[in-house]
C-alpha cells in the first residue's frame, strides 16, 4: 500500500490506517484471539498504522495491541492517546501536565514498548491552556518516549496554539461522508499549519453501509443505540442519504464502505483514514478501497448527494471535550 506523511517531519504512514478500539469496546462483544489475526493480517497487507488509546476498554486495548505486535514493533507506526480518565464509573478529563507524563509511562508499560510513534491529546479541557499541555507533551518527544504530536476533536484556534508551541503532525478528528462539518474551518487551518488529517469513524460507524440495526435492537453495549444520528426521525433521514450512496457503490461494483474510504482519499494526500474492525473480512474489504480511484464526476456527485450538513443528528450524545 502507498504511503502518506502526517504533517511537516512526521511519519510516513501507510494510506489506511487501522483503529483498534472496537477490538475492546464500544461495539458489542470482541475476540481477542480474531482481533490479534486482524492486526497481524493488517500488518501483512502493508498496513503500518495502528491507533488505539487509554481509555479504549480501560487500558485493554493498549495491551491487547502491545501483544499483536510483539516480534514486529519496527513495522509498526504505533499512536495512542491520553486525556480521558474512566475511574470509578465517571470519565474526566485531564490535560495537565502531571497526568500527561503519567498517562504516557503507563501506556508504555501496557503497550510494551519503549517509545510511542504518535501521541495525541484525546480530548481538551478548556481550563487548561493548551499550550501547557503541548508543552508537556513536548518534554516527552526530548525524552525520547514520543516521536510526534497530535491533537484530536480540536478547533482551529486550539491548533494554531498548539502550532506555536510544538509541530503538530496530526489531527485526529471524525471525518466521513457522513461528518463533513471540519472542512468549513478546521481542515483548512490543518492545511495552513502542514497538519495532517487522520479521519476516524471514515464510514460513519457503519451506518452508511446500510447493516446496522435500528437503534433499540442493537446490543446494549454498542455505542450507536445512543447515538443521536441513529435514533428516530433522524436515523430515518440518514439511512436515505446512506442508501443513495450505496446505489452509486453498486453502479462502480464496490460496496459503500469502499467508497467511503476511496472518497476520503481522494479529499488529499494529508487524509489518512482509521477504519475500525475487529473482523477479518471487513479488513480485507477496507484495504482493498486503497486501491480504487474516483473520478471528478462521481466525487461530485456524493458531494451533491451528501452535501455539508445533510446528515442529522449530533455525533455524540455528549460532546464533552470536542471543539468545532
């Protein structure tokens, strides 16, 4: 798979990457022995890039990755994140300097690594300024226990403070046909400062796809029963936009999930999509999206289709932490 570079300096990346935290949580039950056969496949078919986080399954996912690439850290571009602290049934979040440097030797240990590629800031918490916690987070790269920076779910401002500070080579933020709202301001400003795109839920969590069950026969522990794009009216409204999607997929012979991805890439070489999956078959169908090429008019044709602002519905039953 070709190969793309997060930001100014940063690391080359494969053109997908692979988001690991549905292996752990957030939908439905995983299996820790597919879920590591998914990453050594990924890896096999030349994908480098593997996301996860702390807080992904409470540390579990982290250790569940630190297995799977055990004897194969040097084919990996490894990124995790802190920010979001789950104790005792509440989740916080925390940008201070002293959690930060703690967050990060904890990851290491569950990771079992001695460095992480790519460490972002998971989510931000206002009364901390932004440029103290870049600048502990920088102290970390002088450490050598981080190569590179990253921010998630950030606005344009919050990126130039931390610009100011540290280079930032990427910013992770949910981007798909289904959430197109950063390319008003965000993504510009990524562009400006030579910050890289790294878009994460790129097929809309499967929902434009057309097989996720309405919201109240999902199982209780998948994140989508309460989300609020899923649910009612508007889910109705949304799964028409997916469905008309789906009917350009069928007339070029992908599936939807495949001209998710394509559409995505073919946004700029500074876009890097995580797709997420804990099964071998939607791995190998992702992979294969690399591989396809849009023309003008089909682009301009989904952009018609769903145009920015379309879908309804908030991404987040509580968008706590995320900045637009």
């Amino acid at each position: 798979m070709h190969k793309r570079t997060l930001g100014n300096g940063g690391p080359q990346v494969s053109a997908l990457g692979l988001g690991c935290m549905g292996m752990s949580e957030f939908y439905g039950q995983g299996d820790e022995k597919e879920s590591i056969e998914v990453i050594h496949r990924a890896l096999d078919l030349g994908v480098n890039f593997l996301d996860t986080a702390d807080m992904y399954g409470v540390g579990h996912n982290e250790r569940l990755v630190g297995r799977a690439i055990e004897g194969r850290r040097d084919e990996v571009v490894l990124a995790t994140k802190f920010a979001i602290r789950r104790e005792g049934g509440t989740r916080t979040i925390d940008n201070s300097p002293e959690y930060i440097r703690a967050a990060c030797d904890a990851s290491l240990q569950r990771l079992g690594v001695d460095h992480i590629d790519l460490y972002y800031m998971h989510r931000r918490d206002p009364k901390v300024p932004v440029e103290e916690s870049v600048g502990a987070m920088a102290e970390l790269v002088r450490q050598g226990k981080v190569r590179h920076l990253g921010l998630s779910e950030v606005s344009a401002e919050t990126l130039r403070g931390a610009s100011a500070v540290h280079p930032i080579a990427a910013l992770q933020s949910e981007y798909s046909l289904f959430a197109r709202e950063l390319e008003e301001g965000i993504l510009p400003a990524a562009r400006e400062l030579g910050i890289a795109l790294v878009a994460y839920s790129p097929i809309g969590r499967g929902l434009l796809t057309g097989t996720v069950p309405p919201a109240d026969q999902l199982p209780d522990d998948d994140f989508r029963r309460f989300q609020p794009r899923n649910i009612g009216e508007n889910a109705e409204h949304n799964a028409a936009l997916a469905a008309e999607v789906r009917k350009i997929a069928e007339s070029m012979g992908i599936t939807a999930a495949q001209l998710a991805l394509a559409w995505l890439l073919a946004q700029g070489d500074d876009i890097v999509p995580i797709p997420g999956t804990k099964r071998l078959r939607y791995l190998e169908e992702n992979v294969a999206a690399a591989s396809v090429e849009l023309t003008p008019e089909v682009v301009a044709e989904l952009d018609r289709v769903v145009p920015v602002g379309a879908v309804r519905g908030a991404r987040y039953p509580d968008m706590t932490g995320i900045e637009s």
